[in-house]
C-alpha cells in the first residue's frame, strides 16, 4: 500500500514551498486534497511527480508546482466565487474548493466531466459543481467571477469570457509562446483587463483557446 500522505508531505516541501508560495491556505490545501483520487486509475503511482501528467483527450494535470504559484498569484479569498475551466478530473476544483467560497469547474469532455462530479462527491466537496460544455463559453449564468482560472495554456481569451470578471476581479492562465509559456495575471479595473507577466510555465493549449488564422490576401 502507498503512503500517499507522505507523498503528500514531500511534494509540499519539494515542489510547493521552494516555489516562493507561502500563504498558508494554499499550502494546506495541497497537504489536505488527496491527489492520487484525481488522475486516471493507471498513474496513481505517477500521482506526486513534479510534472504534467496526462489525463486523457489530450489533456493533462498541471504540475504542482505551475497551479501552486498561479493560486499565490491570483490570491483566492474565502469569499470569492471562482470559475475553473478545464477542470480535468476535479484536483483544481478540489484544491480551489478549499479556498473560495464556491468554484464552477467547467469541462468540455463529458466522460471527466463525470468523473470530476464523482470524484468531488466521493471527497465530501460540496461547495463546488462540474458542468460539461465549451471551455470558451466559461459558465455567465452563475457570473460574475471574482477569480477565473485556466488549466491549460490559451493562445488568447475570448472577449465574452473576460466579460464574465466582476470588476476587481482577476484571472489567471499560462500564455502559450513559442516552446515556453508565460503565466499572465489579469485583473479587471473600471471594465477593462490590466495584465502582468507572472513566471514561465508550459501545457497543453486547452480547445477552443488558439488564435484563429488570420487570412492574407
């Protein structure tokens, strides 16, 4: 039988705290949520890596590491209610239902979206609800968002999803470019996006998320 407790332990002291993440709520969160239970049966023994693991419909679980310091960059509060896109198997959602007031997980791939929902029901998270549908259409019905978080890389970010970021808001994604990313924070002031660089940070680009081609004439 692992001992994935001090699998947990040492992830945090190798992966999360050496990153310059120090609130502590986030840190509990990462010792508290049982990752093994959210990636797929086969890699549970991979669960702990300090890597991307994939999950999947060309999808992968960031890296400790990358969502620690994006949750330290966009600095959930208790009262905040956030939108998770690309939710996966349900970890973020788990890690961000520690943190906020309530999370909206949405997943575009019905069967981990499913399984998210069971995997969050089977952990007691109930401040948290996984929809399936587009990733780009975010979730406006239950806006708008103190914080809105990605879980892969966009090359740009709709208008009609930034329209779902209540002003002060803020939201956080890796910005695909070139072999690296860049992790940019975005915070909504007077109806429009500020944004800056963060630290690099690499993942798949999530659907519906690339640049559409421009045509020349």
């Amino acid at each position: 039988m692992a001992d994935y407790q001090n699998r947990r332990t040492t992830m945090v002291d190798t992966q999360v705290r050496p990153s310059d993440v120090t609130k502590f709520p986030i840190i509990d969160a990462f010792l508290n949520v049982e990752r093994e239970d959210y990636v797929p049966d086969a890699k549970r023994e991979a669960a702990y890596i300090g890597e991307n693991i994939h999950i999947g419909a060309g999808r992968v679980l960031l890296e400790v590491r990358t969502l620690a310091k994006m949750l330290e960059a966009v600095d959930v509060q208790p009262s905040d209610v956030v939108l998770d896109l690309g939710c996966g198997l349900g970890y973020s959602t788990a890690i961000l239902a520690q943190l906020a007031d309530f999370v909206v997980a949405v997943e575009d791939e019905l069967g981990l979206a499913q399984e998210a929902q069971q995997n969050l029901s089977d952990h007691g998270v109930d401040n948290a609800a996984v929809f399936e549908g587009a990733l780009t259409d975010g979730a406006a019905k239950n806006g708008p968002y103190d914080v809105i978080i990605l879980q892969g890389a966009v090359e740009q970010i709709p208008e009609d999803l930034l329209a779902q970021i209540k002003d002060g808001g803020r939201i956080v994604a890796i910005f695909a470019e070139g072999a690296l990313g860049v992790v940019r924070l975005g915070r909504k002031i007077d109806g429009s996006m500020n944004w800056r660089m963060s630290f690099n940070a690499g993942a798949p680009v999530l659907n519906g998320f690339f640049k559409k081609a421009e045509f020349m004439f």
